[in-house]
C-alpha cells in the first residue's frame, strides 16, 4: 500500500515512450534483441465504481507448486490507496494458458466490507494444500487490516480470514514451510509492518493451512521496516530479509522455532538509490514547493531461496555507478540469514551505460542450489537514466543465470516502452506497483506476470496484467 511517500523515501519520476503494439490484445509481442517474444494477456479489471482509475492492474506477486503458477495483484487501482479488488491467475501449464478471476467478499464490487484492497501476495502450503493469497483490507476508519484467501486448487477462494486487525498495517508478505523433513513442515508465515506505529515490524504464524493466525509477534529489537519477504530453509529457519523504512539499509532478522520467537534484526547492506527520473523541466522541485512524485518506485527488496537453504536478495542501488548517476540491480546472499555477502551487480550493461535499472522480481528453481542454482531476473529500466517527462521510457527486462548467478545471460526486452501518463495515479506518483515477481517451476521456465499498458482512451486506461506466453527460458552466458 505505502500510502505515505517520505515513511520509505520512494524515489519519483516519469516514463515516456511508445506504445507496445496490441497492448489490449489477448496477446502481444515485444521485441528481444530482436526476437518477437509473445505476451499472453492473464486478467483485466472488469469493475466499473467511480473510485477507481479503470482499467487498471497493478503489483503481481506468483509463486508456483507442483504443476500449478497463481498470481495475484491490485485490480482498479484507486488514487489514495488499494483497489476495487484483488485478481487472481492460474496456468497448470508453465504458463502458456490462464484462467483468471477475483477474490470474494472483499469490497462493496463482492459484498465486503472493505473500501479497497491492496498488496496481494502469494503462497502454497503442501501439508495442508492449500493456496493461500495474502492481502491488505482498507476500511473507511482508516485502518487496515492483514487477511489471506484460501484455495484447494487455485481457482476457487474462500472469503477473507483475518491475519491481524485493529489498527493500519501495511506491506505484507507470505511464506510456507514445505520441506517435509522440517520440524515446522506445514507452518505459514506472515510478514507486514505496523504503519500506525512506526512501521514496526511484525510476524504472525498458522498452522494449520491459514484458517487461523498467532497473536503479532516481532523481532527482539523491534526494529523499523517495510518489505519484508520470509523465506523458508530445509531446516526450518525462516529467514526475513526487509528494507529499513528509512530505504537506506537492507536488513533481516530469523526465527529457528516456528515463529516462536524472533531473533534481532541485522544489516544486510547500506543502500545507495539514484532518484528515477522523469519530472518535466518545468517540475524542478523548489525549496517551498513539494512536488509530487511523477513515478512510485523504491528501494523494496525481491528474496528467494534455493534447495539448500540459500537465501538471495534483490534491490536496486547506485553504488557501482559513477555519481550515483543510475541504478544496477544488485544481490546478497546468505546460508543463515545473520552473515551476508557483498553485494554484486547483476551485469546487466556496463557501468557506463545510460541505463537505469529499478523494481527487481527474483526468481530461483528450488529445486537446484549453489553452484548450478538457475535463477530468472525480472525488473523495470530507463534505456536512457538522464531523461524527462517527454523523453522517459519505461520497459520490462528479463536476465537468467544457470549457476547461481556466477554469469548471466544477455537481457531481454519484454514490453514496453510506456509512457507515465499510461499509468493509474496515487499520492506517492504514477503506479505500476511496489514489486514485480518471478517464479520458476521445477526445472522448468521462469514465470512472470507484469502489467503492460497501452494509451488511455479518454479516462479509460487500458493497463492488464500480461505473462509470457511458456515462460523464460534460463540461459547461461558470459557476462
């Protein structure tokens, strides 16, 4: 949700650019160094209510079990926060074909009691199967609520259960123990923070398949964050790596009893974030006057884990570039959760390119590890990082690794660009969303659902949640 800019500092700029051709299409293409690579349109926003920006999806999350990828995101993005509902996508085929649809009883578009619903998150949990999508509920007192979705299969969800009520919490995320040698196979972990307080952080368990939570919890220095992403190893250590929500440190902290406890948060990294550009000329911010931010984007962390426990983190920083002029994606890694490597770039271009790169969706096969670990990279960039309002061109990239990140693949193109005024607005800028993820079946293709929108017609966006069609394939290379 992050409805209050300056709680984590989000950078704000503006896109310009072309529109990808067949946009509203049920498919589409983008070019890949060349290459058509086709897009499946996977969902749409079908609601019509006077709150919110149509037509508009936003912030997917996915995760894939089995033979079976759910995704989950905003669907009618409304200005001051959520949405008119929380959509759902399902493919049983590495992601070539999807069914689709909404949670129930959310807000008034389903007979909820909710005004709009944000942050849709996803999660399995094999002990108990069930699918399980975490999300925000806003409510007209201004407090909003944790709850999960559930489902057998996902493609039939049940209504709302509560996770944590009672104040404004904010920034949620989902995790399940499934390895059956576990001590805590089949417990699920919820991560969010307290925005009424601070942005505290906090912790909430189930055990039996999401039909009911453990009172909030937090960890033992209680510190400040937002953007958590808990992580599961073999042994059953959940690991937490989040953003402090000052967006200047990556930290994480752990739990080795099944959400018992938690142990007290350490640094992962200091971050350096270049502001995305985008503003007009005309927009230069002046010392009495605030000028709002033209894209949302921050400093949020994207986390996976592979078979053996190793926890990688994803973000966006500045630091290898000359005068913080542009943004790298780079990642940390950690077998315990408490000792984390140097941070590396993922080498995208090179450090003198114009490129700026931000928003990274990470995805691991857990089922490989270490050094033959296959690992797909989703993210967003400006092909040129120094560029305005007019000039401003906003993509979605892909790069793999077959051995965890040692060398990658060359980078794929695979929509875009967009323009900003494309986008549905909020209070903090324009909205694709806060995160984007990548999943990667069991030694299949990467999968990743994003938004990709075409030219407003009048007030009418025309902004859908797009998937490419058979997923990514994951390549080697040299660089």
């Amino acid at each position: 949700m992050i409805p209050r800019t300056l709680r984590i500092g989000l950078a704000a700029t503006a896109a310009a650019g072309l529109a990808l051709a067949g946009a509203q299409a049920g498919s589409a293409s983008a070019a890949v160094r060349g290459k058509a690579a086709a897009l499946t349109q996977v969902s749409s926003d079908p609601y019509s209510d006077s709150q919110a920006q149509h037509a508009t999806e936003v912030e997917p999350d996915i995760f894939s079990y089995g033979g079976t990828t759910v995704s989950a995101f905003q669907v009618g993005r409304v200005s001051s926060g959520g949405a008119s509902n929380i959509g759902w996508s399902t493919s049983t085929d590495g992601g070539t074909a999807w069914t689709h649809g909404y949670l129930p009883d959310t807000t008034a578009n389903t007979g909820g009691k909710y005004t709009t619903v944000s942050d849709a998150t996803v999660a399995y949990d094999a002990d108990h199967g069930e699918w399980i999508v975490s999300y925000l509920g806003i409510l007209s007192n201004g407090n909003v609520d944790v709850d999960v979705s559930r489902s057998a299969n996902g493609t039939t969800w049940g209504n709302p259960v509560p996770v944590a009520t009672g104040t404004f919490y904010d920034k949620n995320w989902t995790v399940c123990d499934n390895h059956a040698a576990s001590p805590y196979y089949g417990h699920c972990y919820t991560e969010f923070d307290t925005a009424a307080n601070g942005d505290t952080e906090d912790m909430s368990t189930s055990t039996n398949g999401g039909a009911s939570w453990s009172s909030v919890a937090h960890p033992a220095d209680s510190p400040s964050g937002i953007g958590g992403q808990p992580l599961v190893q073999p042994n059953g250590t959940v690991v937490v790596p989040f953003a402090s929500a000052s967006a200047n440190q990556i930290r994480s902290f752990v739990s080795t009893n099944g959400g018992g406890s938690w142990g007290s948060s350490v640094l992962v990294a200091t971050t350096h974030h270049h502001t995305v550009a985008g503003l007009a000329d005309s927009d230069a911010i002046k010392s009495s006057v605030a000028i709002p931010a033209a894209l949302r984007e921050s400093v949020l962390p994207s986390a996976e884990i592979d078979a053996a426990g190793k926890v990688y983190v994803s973000w966006a920083d500045c630091k290898f570039r000359t005068n913080c002029a542009s943004n790298d994606i780079i990642i940390s890694t950690s077998t315990n959760g408490t000792k984390w490597t140097t941070p590396v770039r993922v080498p995208i271009d090179a450090v003198s390119s114009t490129d700026d790169h931000f928003t990274p969706g990470l995805g691991v096969d857990a089922s490989t590890s270490g050094s033959t670990a296959r690992i797909g990279l989703t993210y967003y960039y400006y092909p040129v990082a120094k560029c305005n309002s007019s000039t401003c061109q906003l993509d979605v990239g892909y790069i793999s690794s077959t051995n965890g990140g040692s060398t990658w693949s060359a980078p794929a193109q695979l929509a875009g660009p967009m323009k900003t005024t494309w986008l549905p607005n909020t209070d903090s800028g324009r909205m694709f969303g806060d995160y984007i993820a990548t999943t990667i079946p069991a030694g299949g293709n990467a999968v990743s659902v994003f938004p990709v929108a075409a030219a407003p017609s009048g007030t009418t966006f025309a902004m859908a949640m797009y998937a490419p069609t058979g997923g990514l394939p994951i390549a080697g290379g040299a660089r």
